[in-house]
C-alpha cells in the first residue's frame, strides 16, 4: 500500500496525500498514523494535548524542512513543529508534524562563553555539557523541557531575577521561515525576525538550531524547603514579606501542593497539603544562607534541601515531575503580592480550603527580567511583579471540578492580575493565545512580519496572527 492509497486522518484529502508520497519519494523519513516512529514522535509531555497529525517528518536537517514547507504550501496543508513534546496546544489534526527529535547538536565553546545546540536538545544534555566548564545556560524549572520552544517563549527561569531572560542570551537562530528559505538571524542580519522570534514562539519559522551566550555560575545555593500545612499561613505570610526584600540574586517562588499518593513523591508529602518555598541564589552562598534564615525560622521543614550545589543541578529547585501526565494548567500575571495577596491565596487554597488544584504557584518575578540588555524581542509584560500558575490532575472523575476550581482559584486574584499572560505558560492556541498573551502592536508587528516570511500561510503556529 502506498502513501496515496492509505487512510490519513479524518479528512482525506488527495493533496495532502500527494505532498507526502512526494516527500517520501524525495527521501525524506515520512511516519504516518499507525507505526511504531509516528507514536514515538507525537508523544506529548500532557496527556490532555495529544496531538494528531496527518503525517511526520523526522527531519535531519533544514534541507528536509525546506521541502516539506515548500510541498505543504502547493497542497494547502500546513505544517507543525515539535522537538520534546512540551508545550503542545494544537491538536494538528490536518498538518503535517515536523519533528527536530534528530537534531541534537551540543557545542560549548567555554573560552568564548557560548554554545550552538540543535532544536531537538533538551536543558539537561545542555547543563550536562556546561558543568565542567563552569558554565550556565539559562534553563528553566525542568530541564527535560526543550531548548528551542524554551528561548522561543521567552525562557523564565530558577536564576532569572539574576540573569533576566533565557531568550536574551540568544545571539543567532537558524531556522526555515514559512517560504521554505533557510535563514541565519542575528540582532545584526535580521533585526525584525530576530525581534519576533524571542518571545514569538513558533509563528515565523522552524529552528534548527540556536546559539546562546554562557554565564559565569559554576554553583548556586539552592533547593527547596517544604513545610506541612499547619504552618502554611505562617509561611505564606512570611514569604510574601521577605521576597519583596530579596536582592536580584535571588530568584523565588512558593507552591502551595497537594500531591497525589504516588510513590514518584516523597512520602511525606503524599496525599496531604504541603506548602513548598523554591530558592535560587546566585551570589556568596553564605550570604544566601543568611537570606534563607527568615523562612527556615518560621516552622521546621518537612523537607530542606536548599544547600550549595552545582549549577547543573538546577532541576533539583522544583523537582518536576517528567512523566507524561494529564494536567490541567492556567497562568495570570500579577502587578504585586504582598500581604494581601498572601491572606486572600489562604482563602482560596490554604489548609481550611477546599480546591481540586494538585498546585497552585506563586513565583516572583522582576528584577533583570526587566531588563531587555538594549534588544527588544517580542516577548511581553516584562514588567509583571509575580505569575501565578496551577496545575490540576484531570482524572476523569473530577476534570469538570478542576476546570471549575481553576476559574475560581484566578478570579480570586483578579484584584492583583494583570492583563495579559506570557508564551510558555499560557495553555491556549490559535487566535485566543494571541489575543491573551500580546499587546495589540505586538501582534501587529508579528502578523507584519508572518506576511512577508510565510506568504502561503503554511505555519500552523502562525494561525492565531493570520486568522
């Protein structure tokens, strides 16, 4: 049976069918629904976002990319992209997935201080590779997350009160725009497309590989200190007093959990309310051991793991889980916290609440965040004081209580959000994550700028500018 006479999809269509028997013809690796390599390839971290495409491309290389952007654009199908399976917001039902699982280059140059790594590499072969050296590259929570989708989004990160940005230590991409042109974009080359590709997510082009400058951070003094829930008020209120006061060294955020009894948790945070402070302090750590105190004096911890460590093992700050789950997730942005907002969070989800949220996370922000080191990017509201973030485990049961429960849980805060969310926390595609994440001139400017790079419109990462 040959790709022209084989079911793709819901919708055949002729077309679609040809442009891929045409790319399989040109040699290009083609997977379709039903084989061992097409299930590898879809996986997705949140089992709520299975994705669905009518074919994948297991690219080796932009010229793969090319051919398949430029075949997609004479049959009128568009295209998609995914490295590790993080982030997905599309179901993909009617395109054509190219995967960049293959494209896994890391190269640190540690006397010039930056390193070239393929769209298929996560944070943690990065970290891997920088350690020795006594590098960093900016990753965020986990480090199973990938590198691209990462900087694309913007990249907010343990150390970011310290360093800002991930996107901003970017010095070039590579990619493929929609027109199926290979590009080499610096802030020097490409002004424009280097603007809308830090904080533009996947709307101008397929990356093949990004270059970002290094920092000096062999270690930090970091981890986590978790609490039981009948010190949360205490510990809550405390936070959100001696965060206000932390230099830009360290880098903050509180988790109020309630864990499911699943041996990958430690036991005594299973099936009960934990609450969780995560710190990252860049600077001497006797001095982040002094800034620590006034949280370690507030109760004693069930769990203290804030300590010396190496910088690669930024992970260890939040523990996240890298199992597949099925997760429902909402973010909003907060213009401050204080002691208010640390009263009206125990309302809504302390230890006399009842809430379905599994998380819900309180995470500082500002600091050299705002700092956009004289290159502007795409990415928005750099001014937010705080994010909020939730997590709710949809089991079947309860998925309509959780979806309920997050509603609740935001609109609760509302006196303190903001209007608008940032790329990768904000779980929504199309016209409806544009509207929410950008201001109107940015969405502008990017829809400008997807006209002149994918004129046929090919990118379905592009939809939400162009519909």
């Amino acid at each position: 049976m040959t790709i022209l006479s084989s079911p793709i999809g819901a919708d055949y269509r002729p077309a679609t069918a040809a442009a891929i028997q045409a790319l399989a013809d040109s040699g290009v690796p083609v997977h379709l629904p039903g084989t061992e390599a097409y299930a590898a390839l879809t996986g997705t971290s949140n089992l709520l976002k299975a994705i669905s495409p009518v074919a994948v491309v297991a690219a080796r290389g932009a010229d793969d990319i090319s051919g398949t952007l430029r075949l997609a654009a004479t049959a009128g199908v568009q295209v998609a992209v995914q490295g590790t399976g993080h982030g997905a917001t599309e179901t993909m039902q009617d395109a054509i997935l190219v995967s960049t699982t293959a494209l896994d280059e890391v190269t640190i140059h540690a006397d010039e201080r930056w390193a070239r790594i393929g769209a298929g590499v996560k944070w943690a072969a990065v970290l891997a590779a920088c350690g020795p050296h006594g590098l960093a590259g900016l990753a965020g929570s986990s480090p199973d997350v990938g590198v691209v989708g990462y900087l694309t989004g913007g990249g907010l990160g343990p150390v970011a009160r310290t360093h800002g940005l991930a996107s901003d230590t970017v010095r070039a991409f590579e990619l493929v725009t929609g027109d199926g042109e290979f590009r080499r974009v610096t802030a020097a080359s490409h002004p424009d497309l280097f603007w809308g590709l830090r904080g533009g997510k996947g709307s101008l082009g397929i990356v093949t590989a990004v270059e970002i400058d290094l920092v000096d951070q062999p270690e930090i003094y970091a981890g986590a200190l978790w609490f039981a829930a009948a010190d949360a008020a205490a510990v809550i209120r405390t936070w959100s007093q001696w965060c206000e006061l932390l230099p830009e060294e360290g880098t903050t955020s509180i988790a109020v959990m309630r864990l499911p009894d699943l041996p990958i948790f430690p036991e005594p945070l299973r099936a009960t309310m934990s609450v969780s402070v995560r710190f990252a302090w860049t600077g001497d750590p006797a001095v982040g051991e002094e800034m620590i105190r006034a949280i370690r004096s507030v109760a004693a911890p069930l769990i203290d793991t804030v300590q010396a460590m190496p910088y690669s093992s930024l992970g260890d700050v939040h523990s996240d889980p890298v199992e597949p789950m099925p997760l429902h997730e909402h973010h909003s942005l907060l213009h401050s916290f204080g002691a208010d907002g640390a009263e009206r969070l125990l309302e809504l989800v302390g230890p006399d609440a009842q809430t379905a949220q599994a998380m819900v996370e309180v995470r500082q922000l500002g600091g050299k965040v705002r700092d956009d080191r004289g290159v502007p990017s795409a990415f928005p509201h750099r001014d937010a004081a705080y994010s909020l973030f939730t997590i709710g485990v949809m089991i079947p049961e309860i998925a309509q209580v959780v979806t309920a429960d997050t509603a609740r849980v935001h609109g609760g805060l509302a006196d303190w959000a903001l209007t608008g969310g940032l790329p990768n926390f904000t779980d929504t595609a199309g016209p409806q994550w544009v509207e929410r994440v950008f201001p109107p001139e940015v969405a502008r400017r990017l829809q400008m700028l997807s006209l002149v790079y994918d004129p046929d419109a090919v990118l379905l990462g592009a939809r939400g500018l162009r519909s």
